[in-house]
C-alpha cells in the first residue's frame, strides 16, 4: 500500500513560504520516490526553484519513510540546518508532514497534495483501494470495494447505467457490480449479489479517529 501524491503548484509553495525565506526541505524515500513526487531529484529540483526565489536553503533530507520514527532521528542529525530554518517544506505525504510537525516549532508546510491510499495494478499504475470507512464488506462483495471500485460509490448495485459490463461514467472502466458478480458466481456465492447493504452510518469512527492496540 502506497500513499500517491502530486506536487503542488510551485506558485502554491511559495505562497505558503511567503515571508519565510530560510528554508529546509525534506522528502520520502519511499512513496514519493516511487512517484517521483518527492524523492532526490524532485527535492534537488524544489532545492534550486527556491533558490531562484532569492531563498536561503539551510539543508535538505530525504528520509527513508517520512511517517514513522526514523523522521526524529533524521532531524536531530541535521539539527543545525534545521534550527537556522524559519519554515520546513515537507515533499511527502500528509502522514509525513504531521510527522515532521510533531518534532518542530516551525512552520512545517506540504509541497505535495495526498490522493488516495492505493495498491499498484501494473508499474507505475495505482488504484484507490481502501476509503477506510471503517464498515468493511468483502467478505460479501468477494473482496472487491464497491465504494473504491464503483465511480458512484454505490454499495448495492449495479445502477442503471452499465452497458455490456461498462461504467456509464467512465466506459473504459469495468463496472464494480460486474466485477463483483463474476467473482461470486466463480465462487458459487452469487445469492450475495440480493444481499442489501443499508447506507453507511457515518458515526461509526466519529472524527478524529483514534484506535487503542493491546
């Protein structure tokens, strides 16, 4: 599972850096590289498109994964870069940004937009494949999401819009249901297809989530 990522518009960067003219960036050795969103060449190019700017760039890093714990470590070994920073422009994903913001004071500023969490079907090609919605039914849709899978999001279908096993809003996409369909009938489970899901009660993880491991 990968977080996917875009850059923002340079102009967006800037206007979150207004003012803020030290800077140090970091970016992710893992996700971002893999979409080349945030890895070394995309931090060296950040690095030299501030620079043109008339910005001072302290240091940079490009930590293994940006999310987990190896971040503190990371900026305690460039703690003078760092400090002499008056923003941190982070080329990672969301959970990479509130890492980083865990450990400083400064403002710490996302270069990058989170999509989705997906799974890759071919190189270089992703697909949303958890809405995390905390109601989890594959078990009766043979292990197909329908609210990631279908472009309306719909948990009982198909609607009346496929055609020949298309989606009517993208008909080069396959239809979730169809998909859904012809992996229960292999699997001799086709009376799932009537089963009805009531609509998702949005109170089941009421905002902001927290979950305790024992």
């Amino acid at each position: 599972m990968k977080s996917l990522t875009r850059q923002k518009p340079f102009d967006e960067v800037k206007r979150l850096s207004d003012g803020l003219n030290r800077v140090f960036l970091i970016g992710c050795g893992t996700c971002a590289t893999m979409t080349r969103t945030g890895g070394i060449d995309e931090v060296r190019a950040m690095k030299e498109k501030l620079q043109e700017e008339g910005r001072l760039i302290t240091g940079w890093v490009v930590i293994p994964t940006a999310c987990d714990e190896m971040t503190a470590e990371l900026l305690k070994e460039n703690k003078k870069a760092v400090q002499d920073a008056q923003c941190i422009i982070v080329m990672a994903c969301a959970l990479g940004v509130q890492r980083v913001n865990l450990y400083l004071p400064q403002p710490v500023l996302p270069a990058l937009d989170t999509l989705f969490i997906g799974m890759e079907k071919s190189p270089g090609h992703f697909f949303e494949a958890c809405e995390q919605c905390g109601q989890c039914i594959l078990g009766e849709t043979a292990g197909i999401c329908p609210l990631t899978a279908c472009h309306k999001g719909l948990l009982n279908g198909p609607c009346g819009g496929t055609n020949k096993g298309k989606c009517e809003v993208d008909p080069e996409k396959d239809c979730a249901f169809t998909l859904i369909y012809e992996r229960l009938k292999e699997q001799g489970r086709l009376d799932l297809m009537r089963k009805y899901h009531p609509p998702r009660n949005h109170q089941v993880l009421p905002r902001p989530r927290e979950s305790w491991i024992s």
